[in-house]
C-alpha cells in the first residue's frame, strides 16, 4: 500500500520576519538587521579581524562579534549608521511621499 505524503501547514509571510513574529517596533528591527548585514558584509570584503573592525568602529571586538552574528543588540539606527560611514560608506536618507497608508523604512546598497 502506497504511502499518504504528510501536509505541512504554512502560512505565507510578509517582507518583514519581525512583523511576522509580532515582535515591537518591527520597521526599525528590520532597517538594523539590514544596516547590520552591510556592516558585515563591508568587515568581511575587507578581510578585517573583528578586532581590527573594532578600533575602526570604536567597540570592543566582543561586540564586533555580535555584529557579525546579526545581533544589532543595543545599538540603534544612528550608530549603526555611524559604524558605515567608520567603514568609509556613505549613508543616504530619502524622505518621499508614499501611496499606501503607512509608509515604510528600506535599506538600498548602491553597486
């Protein structure tokens, strides 16, 4: 007798795994997960020790560490901001208009 495949339920997210979650404030954990993943990718692309990122940066490589992991921890929006330009990045904010009701926060890498 053949087989019954199991079903697994699922249900289709959102853009955004922190709405998802229901977790607080969920447009601004979204924006410093992705300005954490460009300061990650910029430690990485440079071949830096996290020590070394961390004199560039300003902390202590064990909160180097914890970037690196994805853990924006306590440090807000400016700061993280502040760790790209540290890195020699340029950080652009665009204020428009939106058609939706609530307007919403993006990261754009420029190539």
């Amino acid at each position: 007798m053949p087989r019954k495949k199991a079903t697994i339920d699922y249900e289709d997210g959102s853009t955004n795994v922190f709405a998802d979650l229901g977790l607080p404030r969920p447009e601004q954990e979204l924006l410093k997960a992705r300005l954490t993943l460009q300061i990650y990718r910029i430690i990485k692309e440079r071949h830096l020790t996290q020590a070394q990122a961390g004199e560039i940066l300003g902390i202590k490589q064990p909160h180097v560490s914890l970037l690196m992991r994805n853990r924006s921890g306590n440090f807000s929006v400016a700061r993280l901001m502040d760790f790209l330009t540290a890195l020699g990045h340029d950080v652009e904010i665009r204020v428009r208009r939106t058609r939706k009701p609530h307007g919403e926060v993006s990261v754009v890498v420029a190539a």
